[in-house]
C-alpha cells in the first residue's frame, strides 16, 4: 500500500526557525531581567548597609574631590584579623588621601598623617588628630585649611572593610624588591618579587610605619617612616582598582559590594550611586597621576611632625586644576 504524500507550505516550513530564534530571544531578555534584578538588589543592600555620618557642612557642592579616610578602627573587624593591630579603642585617621577624575586623568593626592597643622579650637596638631577630635565635619575643614582644597564628598572605610574588599576580589598583585617586615603591623614577606597578597598583608603593607627589607642578610629600616609609607598607599589603592577592572575583577564587583558595604561611611549627599560613578570614572581613565604632599620630619618640643615644603604649593596648586603633579 502507498503512503500519500503532502507538501506543506512555506510558511510552516520556516516556524519553527522563527519559534527557536523568539525562544533564545526571551532566554536572552529574562537573563537580562534577572541581572538587573540582582544587580539592583545588590545596590540597594549597599545603600542600606553603609553608614551615612550625615550632612558635613564644610563640603563644598557639586562633584569632583573624594576626601578618602581609612579609619584604623577596629570595630568591625573579622575573625581573621582580631588582635593582629592592638587593642586601641575609638578611632584615628590612617589614611588620608584626596582623590579625583579630570577628563582622562585620575589624581591621588595623600596627605601625611603627621602633617603639623592647626586645627580650629584645638590648637597645633597632627592633622590626623583632627579626626579623633572632631570626626568627618572637622577633618573635612582641616584638609581644606591645610591645602586649600575643599572636598565635595567624604568617604570612610576601616581596617576590615580595606581587607575585605582585597580578599572579595581574590588578592592583589605587589612587588617587593627585597624580603619586608613590619613588626607592629605583622608585615611578614619571606621573599623578594611578585606576590600575590591577601586582604591581611596588604593592610599590613599599606599601614607600615615601621617597614624593613632583609638587605645581605641585615633588616633595614626606612629613614622616611611616614613619607614612603603614602606611597604604599597609594600603590594599594591603585593595585585595586586595577583588580576591581580586569574581567574577574568585574565579575566578582557583587562579592566586593557585598563585603565592603558595612565598613563603608558616606556623608549623606553621596550615594551608592554616585560612588559607582566615581569607581567607574576611576576604572575609564587612563593616566594616573599619584604623588604625596612634600613634606620633611621637624621636631618640635619633642614632637616628631612632618612640615610641608615649597613644592608643596606647586602640587596643591595643580590637583586644584586638574595639571600633572608632577
């Protein structure tokens, strides 16, 4: 017996293509969907869980310069790190840097935390004590009295969220000329080179004060103490940035937001989307320009400061313009 045969018309011929192109579509857009979700909901955690220090009058308006403080409270340390700093109650400024993106250029300017200023109503200090003193509202108008520049935003983090934000993005690269130590902030590198570091060590490298590098078999100081230490700062913060920009580094930015947002402290005209922003304009630009105050150690009535130096004027003068530091 025959089978008879029928010859269906071109447009049932081609629907099934069409189907299968309208299925991956919608995978695609609900993919999508999801994502935006996710994404969304990481940053509304983020918004959430920063702490906002509230409105600091002495900011200027508009956008710009990041006053960047690293608090070397130990409050919300892990696990992990308790008792590798001390026992020091309250809170000091670590680090304080000026940070900011004009066209093509990224501009860290750091600030020595021994740096001789006055601060109003305390007299001749150490501009990191006018932290401790008087928090972000007072810290924000000795930076400006110091150097002339007032900061549009201000942000905080501390010792775990530094670390935290390091480990999130699975380490960070550092070269080191020779074997390094730091016995007051458990800085131990066993060999010269490249390493990859932990949160843990790069905290101890960045807040070295103390840094020592094993020479023909002798431990040998630095003669700058504070000095070379902005400049491992520095060279930390840029480290990640160039993490946080690689492809693993985009792919794990949720790990990173979700580690660092409870050390993270904002003024309450800034955002988590404006820092986005920033991070991105930091991540966009392509040149770097890095450099510290120029300072040199005086000391006063026993007190060791650091004091700026007229070269000081010249680097001060071209943050404010945006110019090369150098």
């Amino acid at each position: 017996m025959g089978y008879l045969t029928v010859d269906q018309p071109a447009s049932a011929q081609v629907s099934r293509p069409r189907r299968a192109r309208v299925g991956w579509l919608g995978r695609i857009f609900l993919l999508v969907l999801v994502l935006l979700i996710v994404l969304a909901g990481l940053l509304l955690y983020a918004e959430t869980t920063m702490r906002d220090v509230g409105t600091v009058s002495s900011l200027a308006a508009g956008d710009g310069v990041y006053l960047i403080i690293g608090s070397d409270s130990r409050a919300n340390l892990p696990p992990d790190l308790e008792g590798n700093f001390g026992d020091f109650p309250g809170a000091r400024a670590d680090v304080i840097m000026l940070v900011q993106v004009v066209g093509d250029r990224r501009q860290l300017l750091s600030i020595p935390r021994d740096l001789k200023v006055e601060v109003l109503g305390q007299g001749t200090q150490k501009i990191n004590a006018a932290y401790s003193l008087g928090a972000d509202e007072l810290m924000v108008e000795t930076v400006f009295a110091a150097t002339g520049i007032r900061a549009n935003h201000y942000l905080e983090i501390d010792f775990g969220g530094f670390a935290a934000i390091v480990d999130a993005l699975g380490g960070i690269v550092l070269d080191f000329p020779y074997p390094a130590r730091d016995l007051n902030s458990n800085l131990s590198v066993d060999e010269a080179g490249t390493q990859d570091v932990d949160g843990a060590t790069a905290l101890a490298y960045a807040r070295s004060r103390s840094y020592e590098e094993l020479r023909d078999g002798e431990w040998v100081g630095e003669a700058t103490g504070d000095i070379a230490r902005t400049g491992r700062q520095r060279q930390v913060l840029l480290e990640i940035l160039d993490k946080a920009s690689s492809p693993a580094g985009v792919l794990r930015a949720p790990l990173v937001m979700i580690a660092s947002a409870r050390h993270l402290s904002t003024d309450a005209g800034t955002n988590v989307f404006d820092l986005a922003e920033f991070g991105w304009a930091m991540r966009s630009a392509s040149i770097t320009d890095s450099a510290s105050l120029p300072v040199e150690i005086s000391v006063e009535a026993g007190v060791s400061y650091v004091v700026a130096v007229p070269p000081a004027s010249e680097v001060l003068a071209a943050f404010a313009s945006g110019q090369p530091l150098a």
